[in-house]
C-alpha cells in the first residue's frame, strides 16, 4: 500500500502512453501500465526504470475484464487510483466508403470500447471516493478536419469523446472527479514513418511535428490543476484554430 498517487495509463508500452508513464513517475505517481503485450510493458518497465512504481498489467482494454484487473490490481498494489489516462488507441486514414469491416471493428474495439469500459470503472472507484481524474487522449482532427487526412471514422469516434468528456465532466462533478482531454495532431511516433514527416509537417500552421513529450505536459498540466475541467486542450501546433 502506498500514500502515493496512483494513475493507470492504458498503451503504455510505447508512444505516447509511455511518455505519459515517465511523466508521472518523474512527478512521483505510482503508475499502471496497461498494453496487449506483456513482453512489451515489460521492457517499458526496464526503460522507465522504476520497477517499485511501475505495475504491469497487460490484456486487451476492448474486453470489460481487463478494465476491472486494471482495478483490482491498482488497488491491491496501491490502495486506489487518482487518475485514469484513456490513451490506447489506433488511427486509421482512408476514404470513409473503404473502411473495411474488420477496420471497423478495430477502431470501435480499441478507441470507443477502450474508453467505455475503464471509465466506467474509474467513475464507479471515484465517486465513491469523492475525488479523481480522467483523462481521454482524443485527436486534433475531431475539433478541425482535413481533407488532407481523410479519416472520418476515427473523427466519428474521437470526436465524440471530445464531446462525451464535458457531458461526463458535468456528470461527475457532483462527486469531485474531473474529467478531460488532450486532443493531439500530429505526433512523431513510430507510428509515422519517417518518409512522411515532411508531408505531415505541413499539416499544421508550425510547421512540425509534436513529440510525446508534448502530450504528456499537456496531461500533466490538466491533471494538476485545480480548477480545470471538462476541456479538451489541443496540442496540435494550431492546425484546429483553422484555415491558414
């Protein structure tokens, strides 16, 4: 048991989730990393370098399961959970009508269910605990699309959690627990093959690429500040102020 705070990141493996994981033990969290690969959070554990700290839990976040052990073991480790970053997720771009159903199927699983199922779960532990965090990673594209990127289906869905963030700020807020969003454009990842960062770079008024840490700071500030709630912040370099 520990009197740390406690934050669950889901995708931590790699990208933004471990950013994210390294920000908040940087900051003295206890953090939960949840991916599908239990090899992979394991030598995110190795890099981040505080095996105290940093629990492993891996296991699909589609499946209702997996956010219930997220829990349980957050809470057997360290006593409860303060703050829950919704980050896995996956970006497919293509013309709407191609959108094959397995594509479908994927988006749905990991960015809309892999919301649903740990948020419910984290709702249920902060009320009752009068306090707590959650945070969404959504997408840039859900405030401003671009015909440049086509991707309506992954603006459907991110772009209803943009939405559903400040319905559920307002619905929590009777119980002290915040609800958020960091809504990043285009981040350097290896998601991002090299060959298309100079294309991608001129997607935002900056003229660059985001790193990880871009987002992390940003996940940090919201969840750190006492009288923020139900906004989603762009991290984006200005591509969603509009047209330039």
């Amino acid at each position: 048991m520990s009197t740390r705070q406690t934050v669950i990141v889901t995708g931590a493996s790699s990208g933004l989730g471990f950013a994210i994981a390294k920000a908040f033990l940087g900051l003295g969290y206890n953090v939960v990393g949840n991916g599908r690969s239990q090899a992979r959070l394991d030598e995110a554990a190795i890099a981040l370098g505080n095996p105290d700290r940093f629990l492993a839990v891996a296991g699909d976040i589609a499946l209702r399961d997996t956010a219930e052990r997220l829990f349980d073991h957050a809470i057997e480790a360290f006593g409860q959970v303060d703050v829950l970053v919704n980050n896995a997720g996956i970006f497919i771009a293509k013309p709407f009508a191609e959108y094959t159903t397995d594509e479908i199927d994927t988006l749905i699983d990991t960015n809309l269910r892999g919301f649903i199922y740990p948020s419910q779960v984290a709702a249920r532990h902060m009320s009752a605990r009068k306090s707590g965090h959650i945070v969404n990673i959504t997408a840039s594209l859900g405030l401003q699309p671009d015909r440049n990127v086509p991707s309506a289906l992954p603006v459907l869905i991110k772009g209803g959690l943009n939405d559903v963030t400040r319905g559920l700020a307002i619905e929590l807020s009777p119980y002290n627990v915040k609800v958020s969003a960091v809504a990043p454009g285009i981040i350097e990842t290896p998601m991002h093959a090299p060959e298309t960062h100079g294309f991608l770079s001129g997607l935002n008024p900056m003229g660059r690429l985001g790193r990880p840490e871009d987002i992390a700071e940003a996940v940090v500030y919201l969840v750190t500040s006492n009288f923020t709630n139900g906004v989603v912040l762009p991290v984006d370099g200005g591509s969603s102020a509009g047209r330039w």
